[in-house]
C-alpha cells in the first residue's frame, strides 16, 4: 500500500482492469478483496480516506441485530449471525466476543427478553458465541454496578461480537492489497465513459492531492459508494433516481467510570423505536445510537441537539451515575445507506437487506446492509459482476480468508530501529509515535485526520486530546513526507476545524 507506486501502476497499465471499485469503505474493500482473491484484476477509488465514512462511525459491534429479530426479519439475523461467526474465525485479533446484558424493570420484561435471545442464539447455531443467561437482581448488580437499581428485577446476559471498525477496515485493505488489489485513496471519480455499445468503459477520477485527471479503462464498474452512491448512480444516468433514504446515527463517548465494566448494556427500546447500547471501547464508555433521517450525505456530519439530549436523557433511566452534557468526551456522526421503501418514512423500521442494482449502462451499485454481513454483501456482488461481464465463474473464497495481522510485528521493528518511537502520542493514550510511521509507511495515511482519526481513535475517544496531539502528528508526518512548515500549519488548521464537529 504505497500510494505513490500505485499510481504509477495504474498510469503504466495498457490493458482495461477487470473491476473497478468506487468506495473505500466496509463494502467497496470487501468487493475489492472478494474480487482479487478470486484472481480478477482489481482497482479501488475511494474519494477520500479509506473509511471516512459510515465504516469508522458505528456502533462497534460484530452482530446478528437484536431489533431485526423484533422485526421478524429472521433470515437477515440469521445470515449476520453466520457472518459474525466467520469475523471471529479469520479476524480473532479484531474481533472479539462481548457480554450484553439486558435490564429488566419487570418479571414481563426478563420473560420476554430472555425468550426473544434464546431465539437469537437458536439462530446462530454452530456459529454461537454462548448462551443466553436470566440474571438475578443482584447479579445484574454484580456485572453492570452502574446499573440503575430503581425496580430492578434482574436481567437478561448474551453475547456478541464486538470490533474497532477503522482498525478493522484497514487490515481488510491490506488484505486486499496482498491478494493483488489496488486500493487508492484521495481519488475522486467524476464521471465515466462509454463504449460504441453504450455500456461504460471507463471511469474519471482525479487524484486529489495534485489534480492530476485519469481515464482509466475496466470492464465493469462495482459502485459501492455507501451514502453517496445515488450521485455515482448519476454519473451513469443522469436522471437516476435516489434508491437512499440516508438516515443519521450519533454516538456519544465518555469516561470508563460511567459503565465500570467489561460487560456491556443493551437498552432494548427507546423512544425513536432502536435499541440503545453503552459498551466498554479503548478504555471509555461508548453510548449510542440514534436514528434520524435527513435530506443528503456529507462526507463530515454533524451531531444535532436534540440527538444528544436524546441519548442523555435515555441513558439516565438507566445508568446510576447519569452523564451530563459536560462529561462528553467526544460525539461522532455517522450516515446509514438505508434502501428507501415506498412504504413508509420512518428510517428505524427501514430493512438492513442490501440491495443490488444493475443499470441499462451495466454500472452495478451494491448498498443498504451492515458492517456485520459486508463479506456476504460482497460475495453477491462480485458472482452478479461475474455474469455481467461474462468472466469466467470463479468461485468466493472469503469465507476461509484470514484477515492479515501484522501491525504488531511492524511496530516491533520500527522501535527497535528507533526507540524514542516507543514514546506516546498522547499521554492520556497507548497510541505510539511508531503507529505514525507505520501508518504513513504501510497503511495510505496521507493528513493528520487520518492518523487521528482512523489509524489511532483518539478523535473519536477524546476530541481535546486529538486536538493536543494534532501539531505532533503533523510534525513526524511532515518529515516521513518530505512536506514543509506550511503544511503542517495547514494540516493542523484543517484538522482543528474538524475536530470542531466532535466537541460539544
């Protein structure tokens, strides 16, 4: 993944790419990977930064989803229990199982959520991650003691998966990368051209760090563009109707002391019709999500008022020590790529189900789904690009696919060769100065917002300390770049006006 090289690849190469995919998130890397490990040729463009999108914003859960079951859509928790399964099995150092537990304020309600997750784990069958529990009062107590005690009657413990999504993304890019993908970030697709047929032949983009404009020449285009693939849609017809109904969730971050514990909280329902989860995450508390539909994407939402009044008044029926507004470490913002329905508005009772379409030009756009089932997303979505293009039907070998596990090792090295690297970004933080190396040297990252933000996590766990770590980052950035004092002035402003968006 060396961006420079890359590029030069893709400028020396004569022959049309067999793929090529637009979107750097969880689905576009998954087609990617899906793709090169099958042995087709393989080019992803993502406009900005690998992940910058939904695929750093959720939930951080790996899950089968708890509110689709409710919904009685049991073959989509079926499936996403199958592919948490699968995560677990290749990614063991991303992945991890997690225990959620339930409160319950009546005998009705540990009756009836204690059956509803029995179902759940019948449905996980040889992929379950262990078997529901009715817990006793005071055993609630004992595994969440910041529970809310007010007619507490017990609780309902199961489990699930949970994963650091960034981190996740980036192994899955390197991944990619090793099976033979090209995967470059900061490229912007800004049209495509067409065949005497009038099938598209061709995609634009540009690199958006010189300007410097591509034509490049594939077979079939795979638009994975999550939120913003109804405008890639228009790229190929122009009158394209939006098939997204975008739908914003927020998630606020505080200190560990508000959950104290390694177990997690599921509020089953709330007032906009989700659940609500508190999870332990890099050593804070994780709170979220909400469901509030909008008009368009941006790449850098931002949270609304009454979204984090929202969660703040939720968590404070059941949390004894209730988080205030001042207790906010960080709030982020992500946008779901929900599928519209020509039956109703309200976006929480929108389905998960992906959606592939094929256009008369043969643009093929995958999207709706979850992080969970972005392998089975994928899957399907190469096999239809398969019979499209007429290639020859090769067969997925995703589900026995390790994801690639290095980081650790690279870090090893680079310390050894330096030690002052060992030291921390951030004293408030496990982050090194050697994951800056690495990062810039392994893993694409091009701005300061990229190491702060998806390499490390610190935007997302502490907004002030990113902030604090922002002129460092820039400064050993600057130096494996070749990049001057400008630069870094600019880098740190530019990230400062982002960081604007997670402080309250």
């Amino acid at each position: 993944m060396q961006r420079i090289e890359i590029i030069d690849r893709i400028k020396n190469r004569e022959k049309p790419w067999d793929f090529i995919i637009i979107g750097g998130g969880a689905t576009g890397v998954g087609c990617a990977l899906d793709a090169a490990s099958r042995g087709f040729d393989v080019l992803l463009l993502e406009q900005n930064d690998f992940g910058k999108g939904t695929s750093s914003r959720s939930t951080k859960l790996v899950h089968g989803g708890v509110r689709y079951l409710a919904q009685g859509n049991l073959s989509l928790v079926r499936e996403a229990l199958k592919e948490r399964g699968l995560l677990l099995k290749n990614a063991p150092h991303l992945v991890e199982k997690r225990a959620f537990i339930v409160p319950c304020y009546s005998l009705w309600q540990k009756f009836f959520y204690g059956t509803g997750l029995k179902i759940y784990n019948l449905l996980s069958g040889k992929y379950g991650f262990g078997k529901s529990v009715i817990l006793s009062k005071k055993e609630t107590i004992a595994k969440l003691p910041n529970i809310y005690q007010k007619n507490l009657r017990g609780g309902v413990l199961y489990f699930d998966g949970q994963f650091d999504d960034a981190r996740f993304l980036i192994d899955l890019a390197k991944t990619a990368a090793e099976n033979g993908a090209l995967l470059l970030n900061y490229a912007g697709v800004f049209g495509f051209a067409e065949n005497s047929g009038g099938k598209i032949s061709a995609v634009n983009f540009a690199d958006e760090e010189t300007g410097e404009v591509f034509e490049i020449k594939t077979k079939i285009v795979i638009n994975a563009a999550g939120a913003f693939c109804d405008a890639v849609r228009r790229f190929s017809l122009e009158n394209s109707k939006n098939i997204i109904a975008p739908s914003q969730g927020i998630h606020l971050v505080f200190d560990k002391s508000f959950l104290q514990s390694e177990n997690a909280l599921m509020i089953p329902k709330t007032s906009d019709g989700r659940v609500l989860f508190a999870i332990p995450f890099h050593n804070k508390t994780l709170v979220g999500t909400t469901d509030t539909p909008i008009n368009s994407a941006e790449l850098e939402p931002s949270a609304l008022e009454n979204e984090i009044e929202f969660i703040l008044e939720t968590a404070k029926n059941y949390l004894a020590k209730p988080p205030r507004k001042e207790d906010v470490l960080s709030v982020f913002a992500g946008i779901r790529p929900l599928v519209k329905s020509t039956n109703t508005k309200n976006t929480a009772a929108l389905s998960r189900d992906h959606t592939i379409e094929i256009d008369e030009k043969n643009l093929l756009t995958i999207t709706g789904g979850k992080w969970t089932t972005y392998r089975r997303m994928a899957e399907d979505a190469v096999n239809q690009a398969l019979k499209l293009g007429g290639f020859e039907n090769r067969k997925c070998v995703t589900q026995d696919l390790k994801i690639k596990n290095d980081r650790v090792e690279f870090l090893r090295k680079i310390i050894e060769e330096n030690p002052f690297l060992a030291e921390k970004i951030h004293e408030d933080f496990e982050y090194q100065k050697a994951e800056i190396v690495h990062a810039v040297g392994f893993e694409m990252a091009r701005t300061v917002e990229d190491i702060l933000a998806r390499r490390t996590r610190i935007l997302f766990l502490d907004a002030k300390s990113a902030v604090d770590s922002a002129p460092l980052v820039a400064e050993i950035m600057a130096k494996i770049l070749g990049k001057d004092k400008n630069w870094i002035e600019r880098q740190i402003l530019r990230f400062n006006e982002t960081a604007k968006k997670y402080l309250i």
